[in-house]
C-alpha cells in the first residue's frame, strides 16, 4: 500500500502516455546502480589497466579520481536525472529548453554504441569459459597451455562472435522488458554472491606460493611508472567502472522516486564499485606474479590467469563454473545500463516502441561489435589506427576521451548552470532529508571536477604541453 500511494504522488513530468517504470525500492536502486557498476570493468579491465601501468601507484591515483571526481560526478548524474525524469538528451532539453547543453547527451549515446561494442566481445568469452569449466578443460593444463588456450579461442573464426551475438540479444531482452523487472530481480540476489566469491578466490589466490610478489606490486607504489596517460588511464578507468560520464545513470536517476536518498545510494553504489575492484584486484594479480604470466598481458588477462587459479584449487571445477557464470551476469547487469541509454532515448526522443527500439539498437551495435571481435583475431585483416586495433581504439576513445569529457560537461552543468539552491532542492527531497556533505559536493562539483579533469585530459593527450608551450610564445 506505502509503495502504491508513492508511487501514486510521483509527479508525471513525462510527456510519454504511460507512468514512466520507476523503481520500486531503495535497495532496487541500489541492486540496479550496481549492478551497473560493478562489470567487467572492476573484474576485466581494472585489473589489466593496473597491470599496465605498474600497480599501486594506478591503483592511488584510481582511488583519488574515484573519491574527488567519481562520487561527486555520480551524484550529479542521479541528480539531473531523478529533477528531469527524462532519458540523457530528454534531460537537458527540459532542463535548459533551447540550449545546446542535450550535446551531453548526444555524446553520450556515442559512447554507448562504442563501449557496448566491445563490451559485448569481452562478455562473449564468458560462454566459452563457462562450457570450458563445465567440461573440465583446466584439469591438469600449465599456464603454457592455458595462455594458448585464450589465444586459440581468440583467433577462431566464428565462436567468439556467435557468444558476443547470444551476450547481445540477452542483454536486449531484458531490457526490452524492462527496467524493474528485469534489472532489480537479477541484481539483488547476485551481487553479494558474486562478492563472496571473489573474497574465496582472493584466500586461495594470496596463499600461493610467489604471490608476495603480486601483493607488493599491487599495494606498493612505485610512482616513477606514471606518465601522463598513466594518469588519464586511472581517471578513465575510474569513470569507466563507476558507468560515469555517458548518462546511464542520469537515465537510472530518471527512475528514483522522489522520497529516496540520492546522496546515501551514491555513497553506497561508490563503495560497493571500489571494494569489487580492488578485491579482484587481489585476486588477480598475485597469481599473475605466481604463475609468470606479464602483468601487462592486456585484455586477456583474467581470462589467462583464473582458470590457473581453479587448476590449483580443491573444488576449483564448481569454483569455476561459478565465478564465469557470475562474471557473465556481472557484464549482463552492466550491459543492460548501457543499452538502457539508447533504448530510453530512442523510446522517448523517436517515438518508437520499446520492443522496436530495443531491435535497432542491438542491430546497430552488433554491426559495430562483430568487427571490434574480428580485430583481435590474428588470422583476419587486422587495420590499425593509431598503433591500435579496432579494439582497442573503441575502448581508447570511450574510457579516455569520451566519458572524461562527458563528466566533465556534467559536473559542470551542475556547478555553472544549474541553480545551487535548485541543486540542493533536488538532493534535499525538497527539504526532506539533510545532505550531509552538501557544501563539500558543491564544491567538488563546481570548482574542482571540471577543471582537474580537464588539466587530466589535455595531459593525456599531450595537448597540455602544446597549449604550455604556445602561451610561452605569446606572453614571450
Ligand atoms: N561500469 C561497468 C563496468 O565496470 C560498465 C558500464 C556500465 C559503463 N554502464 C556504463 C561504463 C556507463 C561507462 C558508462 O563494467
């Protein structure tokens, strides 16, 4: 009866005829917010990016990003969100009417069409792994064979891009029937088991013998391995695992009610995100060191150095089966967030049913993804950009050009152009509840996110020196 008259006093700000699907729980929210978060990009990414960059000094610089930059830009996400009850391009039309600001959004939804097209190759492997755990294939391999295991999956010619297609499809189904009833339900039971998991695997991966090694690179820094695309790397990997930067969660904040604590599920979703990454973390790397596998490996690297970790387990088969399976949901919750950018926008912007968009969407990014699979296969027509593949340029431009810029427009919308009281009216549940930390966020928001994360990118791509350089002539 509560959540009915709730659900009942919501405003309908939204033009669309039907009430929009809200969610129907603080913890669904959170379960939804997570479950965003917490992907391939905690479990896959974090640990091949600290591995590239040379461990623990990444690892700091991600955790400063996360707390000054990330926090303060998720809670703005949700913010603009929840006040426009629209998808990422509706928002700002209704915020700022006749202003360009729906630019955000339009980026936005090109970053979902490039990360979506890798992502899904990265989830697609999940299937193979699982059928691999399933049949007992790391019985009794050397890390020799089980490298060459990954590598000879990569270069097939049609598996990996028939997993990636099943990783699509599922992901548009749900969210084609969607928002409540396919995220909440999926993400509130298994979230915490995939936590327990990984705390399992951490026991059995730091007890290794030679994983004192991984520990110390991991928790030791050495800050003489950072560069400035070191920098931007962890600035993007932060945005990245947090979902910040593209609108997923301005479009999950349009599905808050209005009496939940926006501040508080921020807060929590934060944590949630850091803790998974840093336990991966810790289960990952030191038995990269323990089994001599390059802690620079790149993208393979999790799916090279787990199923040595289950060969040297007792009950690593069940171990196994349950964490590729787990995985898999992990990057389907995530996925999810995604496509729910596109589709919303689509939906709402082009009238088009949600069934309807949710195909076009899917088709679009299939195209886009079968050849982001087919450019780390050795035996196809490999064209590089940049030294990098397709690949790797998708993820380059998304984590590190994209999401930076698009939460730097964000945080600077909520700073600059929004009203501060209207801010805090918004975050307050309109006087409703105190935000505690609302001057510290303020400030964050206004004048550190958008200009640290500006000096952040211009560093990375090495037009801060230009710029440097060209004042030095001027003022010369
Ligand atoms: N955060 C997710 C992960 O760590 C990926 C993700 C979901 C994402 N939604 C996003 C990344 C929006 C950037 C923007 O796997």
């Amino acid at each position: 009866m509560r959540r009915f008259i709730r659900r009942f006093n919501e405003p309908n700000t939204s033009k669309v005829k039907k009430p929009r699907d809200l969610f129907s729980s603080k913890i669904g929210i959170i379960a939804a917010a997570a479950g965003s978060a917490v992907g391939l990009g905690n479990i896959w990414r974090f640990p091949y990016e600290t591995g590239q960059y040379g461990g623990a000094a990444f690892l700091i610089l991600y955790l400063a990003f996360i707390l000054l930059l990330g926090l303060p830009v998720m809670l703005s996400e949700f913010m603009v969100g929840r006040k426009a009850r629209h998808n990422v391009v509706g928002t700002f039309k209704k915020l700022s009417p006749g202003k360009h600001w729906y630019v955000i959004g339009i980026m936005g939804i090109g970053a979902a069409f490039f990360i979506s097209a890798f992502y899904s190759v990265v989830a697609g492997w999940s299937f193979e792994y699982i059928i691999n755990a399933v049949t007992g294939q790391f019985e009794g391999k050397s890390p020799e064979q089980l490298n060459q295991m990954f590598l000879d999956f990569k270069n097939a010619s049609l598996r990996p891009i028939i997993y990636q297609l099943i990783f699509l499809v599922l992901t548009g189904y749900i969210v084609a029937s969607g928002v409540r009833k396919g995220i909440e339900r999926y993400a509130k039971v298994l979230m915490p088991v995939l936590i327990i998991l990984i705390i399992i695997l951490d026991i059995r991966a730091v007890t290794l013998p030679g994983a004192g090694e991984g520990l110390k690179f991991l928790f030791k820094p050495d800050f003489s391995l950072i560069n400035a695309e070191a920098v931007l790397s962890a600035l993007g990997q932060a945005f990245f695992s947090l979902s910040l930067g593209m609108g997923a969660l301005v479009t999950y904040g349009s599905y808050i009610n209005k009496t939940d604590n926006l501040s508080s599920t921020a807060a929590e979703v934060t944590l949630a995100d850091t803790l998974v990454a840093v336990l991966a973390g810790v289960a990952i790397l030191p038995a990269v060191f323990a089994f001599g596998i390059e802690p620079s490996a790149g993208p393979g690297l999790v799916y090279i150095t787990l199923p040595n970790v289950f060969e040297q387990m007792t009950g690593g088969q069940f171990f196994s089966i349950l964490f590729f399976v787990l995985l898999l949901v992990a990057a389907l919750t995530s996925s999810i967030s995604i496509l729910e950018v596109v589709v919303a926008y689509f939906v709402e912007e082009l009238n088009l049913s949600r069934k309807n968009a949710t195909i076009m969407a899917v088709a679009l990014i299939s195209v886009f993804g079968m050849l982001c699979s087919l450019s780390l296969n050795e035996n196809a027509v490999a064209i590089h950009v940049f030294g990098m593949n397709f690949f790797e340029l998708l993820e380059y431009i998304a984590a590190n050009i994209l999401l930076p810029l698009g939460g730097m427009l964000i945080a600077f919308y909520v700073g600059w152009i929004l009203k501060k009281d209207q801010v805090y009216k918004e975050l307050s549940n309109e006087h409703q509840v105190r935000v505690k930390f609302f001057g510290v966020f303020f400030f964050l928001v206004k004048y550190v996110a958008p200009f640290a994360i500006l000096l952040v990118f211009l560093h990375g791509v090495g037009l801060l020196k230009l710029i440097v350089q060209g004042l030095g002539i001027w003022i010369n």
